[in-house]
C-alpha cells in the first residue's frame, strides 16, 4: 500500500507503528479512536494525515509525539520500544526528538516570543546565554527576527504560529508534528506558515502535517487518509507545479 | 577502567541534571513572581492568613525578646555576681510559717563574714556588704518626694551594683566609717527635687534631718514597675542607723569572685554564714542565699503564657492562610491545565510541573511573609514610640524564623495541587478547554 516520494532517496526509518490501537473507555461506552494503525516514516518525508472530523488524527498524532500510550500495537520510535520508556524518558523523547506546531498555538500568554521560544531548551538543561542566543537566532529564521520581546497579544495570528514553529524547531528535533496548524488562520496566512513547512522540509526536516484541508495537505509529499480510525489509503501525493517553484 | 569509565559518564550526567535543576528552579521562580504580578488581589488576600501568621509570630518573639531585655536590664541592679543572704527566700513558697520565725539578718554580720573571708585561701567571694533599707519622704525647698527607697550600706556597695554617678561621687570609706550625712541620689529623685538647679553639696531633708547629697545616679529606666535605682537614695550605714533605727530591713550581699563558679560560692557562704549563726550540724539553715537567677525564673510562667498564645495565633492563621493557598494553587492548576499540557509536550517532566506549583505556593507564602514582617516592623516602631520604656527588639532571628516559617507553609500548602498538576495526563490536559 505504501508508496514513495520519487524525488529524493529514503533516509532510515523514524517512526515504525504496528497495529496501534486506542480506545477511550467513557463510563459505559468504548470509543474506539484507533484500531490498527500501520504506518513506516522516514527521515526528511513531508507527510500529511486527512481525514474527516472524529476520525483519529489527533489521536494518531499524540501517538506519534508520544504524548498518548497505545492500548495495543507496537510503537518504535528511532529504533526504540516506547512502550518500554518511563515518564521522564518520554518527556525527553518529546523535548529532543519531537516538535509539536497546535493548532491553537498554545504560547504562554505573558511571556515574550523569546521567552517562549526558550522554553524548550530550559527542560533540555542549556545555559541562559545559548538558550537566548539559538532562540533568537530561530525567531529570526521564521522571521520574527525584530519581534523577539513582543508577548503573544501583540502579534497577529500567523506571527505567533510562527513562534510556535520556532519553539517545535529550537532543540533541532528529528520530527516536526504538526496538529491543523493552520486551523485558526485565514488562507493567505495559512499559506506563509505553509512555505515555512517546505523551506523546513528543504533543509532536511522531517514533517508530518493533520489537516482536512485539500489544499494544505497538498503540499505534502505524502497522504495518508484516516476514516474510522483505519489508514483509508496512503500514496505520494505529487504536486508538480508546487514542487517546481520551490526544488527548482 | 570500564568502571571509571562508567562513573565519569554518570558524573556527567548527574553534573547536566543538576544544570537543568537549575535552570528550571530559575525559570519556575521567574513564572511564580509573574502570575502574582497577574495577579496581584488575588495573590495579597490570599496570603493574608500568612501575613496575619507572620506578624503574630514576630509580634510574639519580639514580646518576650523587649520583656526578657528589659527584665536583664533591671536585674542588672541585681548584678549576676552577686549572692543576696536573706530571711525570706526569692520565690514563692508554700511553708511561708517555716521562714516566719526565722532571725533576722543583722548588719553586722557583713563584718564577721569579711573577717572569714580574708582568712579563706583562695576564697571564692570578696566582700560582704550590709544594706539597711526604709521608705521616707524627702524634701528640698518646696519639692518633695514620697515613698523613697532609703538604703543604708557601705561604701563597698559601689562593688555590689551598678553605681554609675553622672554628677558628683559616690560616698567614700571615709564617710562610710564615720557615719557621715551624706546622701547618694537616683535620677527620679534629683528630677523631682532638683528641676532646674544641680543637686550636687545642696543638702535635702530626710526623717527631719539634713543630708549633703555628694552623687547623683545616672537614668536607670523602670520596667513593669520593677525596682529600679531611679527612685533610690543611699547613705553611710553608720548615718542610716543614727536616723532610722526603727525596724528596717536588713540583708547581706557578697560580691562573687567568679560569676561561673555561683555554686560553689554560694556553698562556701553558707558555710560560713551556719558558723556566723552558731548552728549545730543537725539544725537546717535559717536564713536564705539568693541570686538575681532567681528573680528571672518567676518571669518564665509570663513569657510562656506570651508564647503559647502567640504560637496559638500564629498556628491558627497560618493553617487558615496554608488552606487559602492550597485552594488558589489548585485554582490555578486548573486555570493552567492547558499550559501543563503544552509544557510537558515541549518536554517537561513530572518534576518540572511539581516544582512549578511548588514554587508558586513557596512564592505567595513569601510574599506573605514579606508583607507580614513590613507590617510587624512598623507595628513594632509604633509601639516603640508610644511606650519608650518597653525595650522593642526586632531581631534578625525573627526575620529569619518568618521566612523558614513562610517556605514551609508554602511548600506544604503547595504540594498536593502541585502534585497533582505534575501527574495530569499530558494528552487530556492538552484537550482542556
Ligand atoms: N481523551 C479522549 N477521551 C474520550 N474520547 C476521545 C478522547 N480523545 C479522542 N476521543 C475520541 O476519539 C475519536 C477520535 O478523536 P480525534 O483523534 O481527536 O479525531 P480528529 O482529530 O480526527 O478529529 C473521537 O470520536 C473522539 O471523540
Ligand atoms: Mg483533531
């Protein structure tokens, strides 16, 4: 069923599922959100994940930034069993490897970009001048670079997203999660955050996008349709005219 | 060497943790002061318990402090090396008939024990020194003061107590010997009698009879209307017994040579105060040794009782102010669940969310304890101005206390909620709304 993107040579396996399940278990009902998910992600693939609303991306997606636990299947993560990880390596898989983008942002509100731009990189233990320094330096690549000490109520919609992309890249994580993260914006913004998405695939990102949007999701180089909590279909999404003006 | 090897790793790894520590206390400091700055009505009533907790706390300390101060001070009369050979002992006592009929102390016993005591090698006391004491009116011109305390002694007194003249001298052995009309006065009594003029070779009228007043007794201060030198003339015992024969009451006190070794010198003195007496070894001692530690522990029931009201008022409040700030952490991990969700998706650990709400309820408690210790100075101040007598002590020790006293309640208030922040669900925090 999988098939690839022919542009580019595959880079080693990051993300190994094997029939995930989850259910939600709600007093007497069982939601079932996930059940038997498969799914191989290479280094540097540019994924989107569809589907109609209720369908388990979300799910999938804390899945994948192991913010959630299956409750059956195996997970490999880089080679690794998550199910044999405790709390706290988790939380370092997640503060290293993974780069969450929400859809409602999720910035600390009385805090500056820079400060929250930082955040990540205090729970990974670097040292106040470094921290400042590379939270900046990221700022200034999503091109916020003259907004740095405006707190979240000062910046439009897109410019704070893009504090948000700042914060996922910082710690230069293997993947960048994306969960609707263009869901609160209008389309012309939507797109810029969207280009920033392609110059971090160019440079080598791997990315994995959940949208229901058709024209979001194309970007991708990869659609993976969910309906039920089953993987519908998945193939190379190839959009020749997007992929001209941006590989050249 | 693998082992070597391995605990270097391990140091490192332990050294990169302690950073993280850290930097994530620092980063936990700097959220709590900005939610109270957000939040700053809310943050001041909820620490009111604990601003009520500190400054009954450091009202109660300081208390005892001025009391047990002022107290020295006037015991200071007293002197600490000083054994007070007495009939009725310095404390309450329930056989009151056992003591009644006791023989009194005679002046003269001061010289009998003088004599012993040049004839003991290596003596531990150093002189004796009788004191006679009356209360009665004096007079100078047309100012007159009642109810003085008039004591009769010798000029080895000055030895015994804290005599320290501001104008003129203290009576000589000289005068002492010769039972001169000669007078010492204390600061009360030269202010009433002498307001505008210096006491010093003017002669005051005591019982009817003139005496030269050659010293005046620097300000001493009363507490609690203790006694106090203020109010205090002293004369040649020869002259006191000339002029007031009539039944006064007469003591011995004996200057110590080493205030350490009280004990021992008072085991000496009542050696030699049984052979003054005559008493037979099977007879008990009729007469009592006494020393200024004795006056000090009749106090300890009124500093206790301060305290334990005290404490009883700081613990009330403090528990009150403790649930307030348990309530308003756990508030506050509810109105920031969605916060500890992206916090621990961007990679913080259980600990870093503990900390956080640690720190905030530690946070509060200090601010607490900050604006309680503000009040409790000022209050302090206040009653300083208001009661110059009341010797007010606002010590560092009390800041101190306030502060470990403050961390504790916050850290303890704070801990279920921050536990229970550190334990949410990091996915179901997320979809909090
Ligand atoms: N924490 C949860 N508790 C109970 N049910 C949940 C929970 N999370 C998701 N679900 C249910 O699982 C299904 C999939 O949800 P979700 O993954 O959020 O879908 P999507 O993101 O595709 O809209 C839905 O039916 C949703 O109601
Ligand atoms: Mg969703």
């Amino acid at each position: 069923m999988e098939t690839r993107d022919l542009t580019r040579p595959r880079g080693p396996i990051v993300i190994d599922i094997e029939n995930i399940t989850k259910d939600y278990v709600m007093g007497e009902e069982t939601v079932r959100a996930l059940r038997g998910v498969s799914l191989k992600i290479h280094r540097n693939e540019y994924i989107a994940i569809m589907g109609p609303s209720g369908s388990g991306k979300s799910t999938l997606m804390n899945m994948l930034g192991c913010l959630d636990t299956p409750t059956s299947g195996r997970y490999e993560f880089n080679g690794k069993n998550v199910a044999e990880m405790n709390d706290d390596e988790l939380a370092a898989i997640r503060n290293r490897e993974i780069g969450f983008v929400f859809q409602t942002f999720n910035l600390l509100p009385r805090s500056t970009s820079l400060r929250n731009v930082e955040l990540p990189l205090i729970y990974a233990g670097i040292d106040p001048e470094t921290r400042e320094q590379r939270a900046a330096e990221v700022l200034a690549d999503v091109g916020l670079g003259d907004r740095i000490h405006h707190k979240p109520n000062e910046l439009s919609g897109g410019q704070r997203q893009r504090v948000a992309v700042a914060r996922a890249l910082v710690n230069r994580p293997s993947i960048i999660l994306a969960d609707e993260p263009t869901g609160n914006l209008d389309s012309k913004t939507g797109e810029e955050i969207m280009a920033l998405f392609e110059d971090l695939y160019q440079r080598g990102n791997t990315i994995i996008l959940v949208t229901h949007e058709r024209d979001i999701a194309a970007h991708a180089r990869r659609t993976v349709h969910l309906r039920d909590g089953l993987i519908e279909s998945d193939h190379a999404g190839f959009i020749p005219e997007i992929d001209m003006a941006t590989v050249g | 060497m693998p082992d070597l090897f391995r605990k270097s790793i391990w140091l490192r790894l332990a050294k990169i943790d302690m950073k993280r520590f850290l930097y994530e206390l620092g980063e936990s400091w700097k959220i709590a002061v900005a939610q109270m700055r957000a939040n700053m009505t809310r943050s001041t009533l909820t620490a009111l318990g604990v601003i009520i907790g500190i400054v009954a706390v450091t009202l109660m300390g300081t208390a005892i402090g001025g009391i047990s101060i002022g107290f020295d001070k006037s015991m200071a009369v007293l002197g600490d090396d000083v054994l007070y050979v007495t009939q009725w002992p310095w404390k309450v006592v329930d056989d009151w008939w056992n003591y009644r009929d006791r023989k009194k102390i005679k002046t003269e016993y001061a010289e009998m024990l003088n004599r012993m005591i040049e004839k003991t090698p290596n003596s531990n006391l150093i002189v004796a020194v009788p004191t006679s004491s009356v209360f009665r009116s004096i007079k100078y011109g047309g100012n007159q003061v009642d109810n003085v305390f008039v004591l009769g002694t010798t000029s080895d007194f000055i030895v015994t107590s804290t005599i320290d003249c501001k104008e003129g001298r203290f009576f000589s052995d000289m005068e002492s010997r010769g039972g001169a009309s000669v007078v010492v006065i204390g600061y009360d009594v030269a202010d009433a009698l002498f307001p505008s003029e210096s006491p010093i070779n003017k002669s005051v009228l005591i019982n009817g009879q003139l005496f030269k007043v050659v010293g005046v007794n620097t300000r001493q201060g009363t507490f609690l209307g203790l006694f106090s030198w203020d109010s205090m003339v002293a004369m040649p015992l020869g002259a006191f017994n000339k002029y007031f024969s009539a039944k006064p009451d007469s003591d011995v006190r004996v200057k110590v040579k080493d205030k350490t070794k009280l004990a021992d010198a008072k085991d000496e003195l009542t050696g030699l105060m049984r052979r003054v007496r005559g008493l037979a070894p099977e007879k008990s001692d009729d007469f009592s040794i006494n020393e200024q530690q004795a006056f000090k522990s009749t106090l300890d029931p009124v500093k206790n009782s301060i305290a334990v009201a005290g404490l009883f008022i700081t613990g009330l409040s403090l528990f009150v102010g403790a649930i307030g700030i348990m309530n308003i952490t756990f508030v506050s991990v509810k109105e920031r669940t969605k916060e500890i969700g992206t916090r621990k998706a961007l990679g913080a650990r259980r600990r870093t969310i503990l900390l956080q709400f640690l720190i905030e309820s530690t946070a509060l408690c200090l601010l607490g304890g900050f604006i309680g210790l503000s009040f409790a100075y000022v209050m302090c101040l206040g009653i300083g101005k208001a009661f110059p007598s009341f010797p007010i002590q606002f010590s560092v020790g009390l800041v101190v206390a306030s502060m470990i006293v403050s961390v504790m309640t916050g850290l303890i208030s704070g801990f279920a909620p921050a536990w229970t922040a550190s334990r949410l669900d990091p996915v179901t925090a997320l979809r909090y709304e």
